[in-house]
C-alpha cells in the first residue's frame, strides 16, 4: 500500500518493521509480512532480533517477488494436503505439540541446528562457534548463505538492522546495513540465544541473542524518529497480557513471555517520556506512530513452545500473523491510524477492542 493510499500521510513517511524475539513463535512473523505483501506495504527499514533478525534478512535479502516462496523454504508450513497421517497427528493438541517440542530437543530442527555429536552435526562442529552450547548451528549458516541474497541485502533499497549483545562487556550491539557491510555471521549472532546456541564471534567480539537486552528492538527506531515521521509497526511474540494460568506448563510458558514483555513495556515507556511533545513548540517534535501487534492466539501453545517447529503448528502461528496483519492494514486503509502527529503515538494489537493506548 503506497504511502498515497494512508489517509493524511505525509509524503516522507518512513515505514518501519520491528520484529521480535521467539524462535519457532516466529512464523508469526511471516505471516504478518504476508498480508503486508498482498496490500503493498514495502517497508523502508526493518529492525530484527533473533528469529526477527533472521526473517527480517530474508525478507530484506530478496527481491519482492521472490520473499514469500523464500520465507516458506525457511519455515516450511504445512499445507493440509496430500502425504500419509502420521501417528502423532491423532493425538490430541497439547500432547502432539509437547511431542513436537521433545522431538525438537532430541534431534534439533533441520536446517537450523542439532544436537553436538548427533549424526550429521559430529563431524561438522561450527568453526566460529565462541561459546559451548548444546546444539550447533552451523546448519543455519548454510540456510541463511542459500535464502539471503547477501548483495542485495547491503546494496538494496531496504534498510536492515540486527541486534546482538557482547556477551563478554554486555553491550548492545547493533548491525546496520546503514553503516556496515553485513555477512551470515551478523544474522547468526542475533540469534544465537545461550544456552542454546554457541555465541559467534564477529571481529573479534563474542556475540549473543539481542533478545537478551532487547526482545523487541523498539530503541534504534526511536533513536532514529528525528529524521522524518515514522510508522513504525511492531511485531510481538511474547504477549504481555494472558489469561491466568492454570497448569505448571502454563506458569512455565507465562514466565518466559514475562521475562520479555515485560521487558519491552519498560523500553516503551522510557520512550514516551523521551518523545514528549514541548508544549512550546510542538512541530520540534519527532513523529513516531508506533502499531503493536502481538501473536495472542496462544491457546493451544505449551511449555517449551519456541522449540515447537512442527508444520501444524508452524502453520497456525503463520495464519495468525496473516489475520493479524490483514487487520491492521483495514485499519491503515480506513484512517483508523493517523500518522504525523508529533510525538510518539502509540496503538495496540488490531484484535484488541481498544486499540488506542496513548
């Protein structure tokens, strides 16, 4: 959707995607972007951590018309049709997804990493691996050099922007195609969530997941908002509102999506503070429109759910994030989310019935 089509968008409107940390919750995120896609949405600038980095570099590294089938190689959803049941199909959900989950920590996940040792990774330990972890990903090096386009990725008209931390002083560490040329390892970093995962050295320096002190990557944005009004929309994985949990699975999954929402309100709230608009000159102020959209429709989600790669579920976190998106780009058509005003205006989740939180 071309900033003409916004009701009363500036003409400079810069478009920006943020996406969150979350591992296999990420389809999510895919999703989101698909129905951004169908509406023409082209973002300028994208902002990943993690699983955010990495779907952020594929869509960043790809020509248009090449990211969804490009998306789909990575995450490989399921598309409800043809092939042979398979036994854990008819168990029932919370069981098949706890299967998926265990099945994840056994074997690793294809593509992205295995077990040290295992068949298939023993051989081929990650030479740039900085830290002991319990998988190698050295197989998401091979991934992302065949579904990145790292050329374009650099040259192109697309912005990108990955977040590590130095694991060694604890500083933030941010990789932007704005000021440097980024390689596989950069993308890797970002995603490299210890224990997990061996941290990447990248020169010199020993990196580790952003999610560590970024989740989702709202501060480079910000940092940013004097330059010209912004739309920022904002991909969660980790909802900071839930129903009250009910099992010690529950309270386990609670607790991860709380030690990073909460996290993120934190650096939303700083952030208020910092774009107040000066009562005495108001047009001094940045223009931020900040949307949040969150993946909530975690019902059938257990512990260890990050760990959960199987089709079905990828499938439906996919779908999610489409229903999301298509609903908040009916909001942007509709006029519903005004862009241009100074200061940092900020709405929530397109499913929530008051969408307008400050």
């Amino acid at each position: 959707m071309p900033v003409a089509d916004l009701t009363g968008a500036p003409a400079d409107l810069k478009v920006v995607l943020v996406l969150g940390g979350g591992n296999a919750l990420g389809a999510y995120h895919a999703g989101l972007y698909e129905a951004l896609h169908e509406a023409e949405v082209e973002p300028d600038w994208i902002v990943g951590t993690s699983i955010g980095a990495i779907t952020g570099a594929i869509i960043a590294g790809n020509r248009r018309e090449d990211r969804l089938d490009r998306l789909r190689q990575f995450w490989r959803p399921a598309d409800g049709q043809g092939g042979w049941p398979m036994p854990w199909d008819v168990l029932p959900e919370g069981w098949r997804r706890t299967g998926a989950v265990v099945e994840t920590l056994l074997g690793g996940r294809p593509g992205l990493f295995g077990p040290l040792g295992s068949f298939g990774t023993w051989w081929a330990h990650d030479p740039v691996a900085g830290s002991p972890a319990a998988y190698d990903t050295l197989a998401l090096r091979g991934t992302l050099c065949e579904l990145v386009d790292f050329d374009l990725l650099n040259r192109g008209g697309m912005r990108f922007t990955a977040v590590a931390v130095d694991i060694e002083s604890g500083d933030e560490v941010l990789m932007d195609t704005a000021r440097q040329e980024l390689a596989v390892d950069q993308v890797r970093a970002s995603a490299a969530l210890l224990t997990a995962y061996p941290a990447v050295e990248v020169d010199g320096r020993l990196l580790g997941d952003g999610g560590l002190a970024m989740n989702l990557p709202l501060d480079p944005v910000m940092a940013d908002a004097d330059r010209a009004p912004t739309l920022c929309i904002a991909s969660d994985l980790l909802p900071l509102m839930s129903d009250r949990p009910k099992t010690l699975g529950e309270v386990a999954g609670r607790m991860q999506d709380l030690a990073f929402a909460i996290q993120s309100r934190r650096s939303l709230s700083r952030w208020r503070k910092a774009l107040e608009v000066p009562p005495s000159n108001p047009q001094a102020s940045p223009s931020v429109t900040l949307v949040t959209t969150a993946y909530s429709d975690q019902q059938q989600e257990v512990a260890g759910k990050a760990m959960d790669f199987s089709p079905a579920s990828v499938l439906q976190r996919w779908n999610s994030g489409r229903e999301d998106g298509r609903a908040l780009v009916r909001r942007l058509k509709g006029g519903e989310v005004p862009t241009g005003s100074p200061g940092l205006t900020v709405y929530s989740d397109p499913r929530s019935p008051s969408n307008r939180v400050g």
